[in-house]
C-alpha cells in the first residue's frame, strides 16, 4: 500500500509517503523534487503495521497535508532502484566461483558507482533484511541449522537475499520452500552470506578511503537513521522439537536429524 501525502503553501513545498509491505514500512519525505530521505520500521505482525501506518497518516493530515495520486512527478527517482539491486545481485552470482569471489566483484562494481548509489543499494539490502525478521523464519532457520544464533539468523537472512527475488518472496510467505533451494547448495556452500552486510561499506572505503564510521555516519545522513532492529517474541521454543516437526514437517524431515550446521 502507497499513500503519498503533500504540504504546500509559502514557505513549504513538501512530500510525504508511505510504503506498507507486509509487517514492515518504509517512509520517504522531503522536499518536492528531490529523492528525500527514507526511514523504515518492522513490527511483530502486519496488523501492527498496518495500525501505526493509518495513525501516521491522519496525524499527517491533521498537520495539513492532503493525499494525491502517486509520486512520478513529485519524488526524484532514486539512482539505485528496486530492480537494479536485485539485477546486480544476479549478475554478482555469474562472477566468480564461489561467494567469496562474487562479493569481491560485487565491491568493485558498486564502488564503481556515485557515492549515492552504494548507500541506496544499502538501504535496498537493509529493508530486505528488516522485512525478514520474523519468528516464523527464524525457526525454519533453527531446523535447517541445526540450532541459530542472532548473528546466524542475521547472516542466513543475507543468503537468502542472495538467493534472488522470488526465492526471498517465497520464503517469506512458505519457509519450506526453500528445501530445494538448498539442495542444490554444494557441499562447501553453506546458508550464511555475512560478507553481504558489508558489501556497500566496502565499496564506500574502496572508492573514498575513509573508515565504516564515515560510511555509518554518511549512511544515516543519508537515509534520516534507520530504526534499531525490533526485539522478535519468538512463537515457538528451541527445545520443543514436537512443535518444530509440526510446524514445518517437510523441513524437519530433510534436517531435522542431519541439520546444515
């Protein structure tokens, strides 16, 4: 769900618009013909944020803001796109042999680009990452790992963006779809890309020299400062097994007993 929301009278010219996919939203605000910054937030449950979504926007026309059909001629189109970060990482797959061997060109390629363009590509990857912070996921995680640690869920979520649009959206939506995803692994790949993460402070440091804390610092100018990761109340418990196999049959039946990990 897209609402674009505007305030103009002498001395504001201003956009405001909010994105609503699933449990998480993304808010883009600035002045009128510029790119503006984006901010985003994920919650426990998609009605959660969808309730939080409406009460921003009443709060907004309270304030004065009117709504008005799309954003083409008000927001300028941000360089790094939707569909140019994924098309770069299937490209980055086709570059090396292994991981370790894409992600390198993966570096060179973006630190190649403007400045711009390698945070917009981090925030792309961050609000893919934000959106797939669920219990759900976690516990299909734990099953096929074999046990998963906060840096393990972190790390197997950016290898499952790798993994490509339409295996991530699958994911979200039915984690034992990912089984053949994950057979085809071979024996030395494994479900974690922590490298990922890193890609566009990399690729910062590569192009201008400067340290992370320049890039975080940059990063968060940039975007208005995303929001801390959300505290997950996980649904189920680690040593509940009965609940584990219940939930996900066809997962636990593949690496129930022979887990990745």
């Amino acid at each position: 769900m897209e609402t674009v929301l505007i305030y103009q009278d002498e001395k504001s010219n201003e956009f405001w618009k909010i994105d609503v996919v699933g449990n998480s939203y993304s808010i883009t605000s600035g002045k009128i013909g510029t790119q503006g910054s984006i901010q985003f937030k994920i919650f426990e449950s998609p009605e959660e944020c969808a309730k939080e979504a409406e009460q921003l926007i009443r709060t907004k026309l309270e304030e004065g803001y009117w709504q008005v059909e799309g954003s083409e001629n008000l927001i300028r189109p941000h360089a790094m796109n939707e569909e140019e970060f994924w098309k770069l990482l299937e490209t980055a797959k086709t570059m090396g042999i292994d991981m370790e061997e894409q992600v390198e060109w993966l570096i060179r390629t973006l630190s190649g680009r403007s400045v711009r363009e390698i945070v917009e590509f981090d925030v792309w990857l961050h609000s893919f990452h934000y959106a797939s912070c669920q219990s759900s996921l976690w516990a299909a995680a734990y099953i096929i790992l074999g046990g998963c640690s906060d840096d393990s869920f972190d790390y197997f979520r950016a290898w499952l963006i790798y993994a490509g649009k339409e295996v991530y959206n699958r994911a979200l939506q039915d984690p034992e779809s990912l089984i053949p995803v994950l057979e085809k692994l071979e024996d030395y790949e494994y479900p974690e890309y922590e490298d990922l993460l890193y890609a566009a402070s990399d690729a910062y440091q590569e192009k201008t020299g400067r340290n992370d804390d320049d890039y975080q610092e940059l990063f968060e100018q940039i975007t208005g400062g995303l929001l801390d990761y959300p505290e997950i109340e996980l649904d189920w418990e680690q040593d509940d097994e009965e609940h584990l196999r219940n939930r996900f049959p066809k997962l636990w039946e593949r690496y129930g007993e022979y887990p990745m990990g």
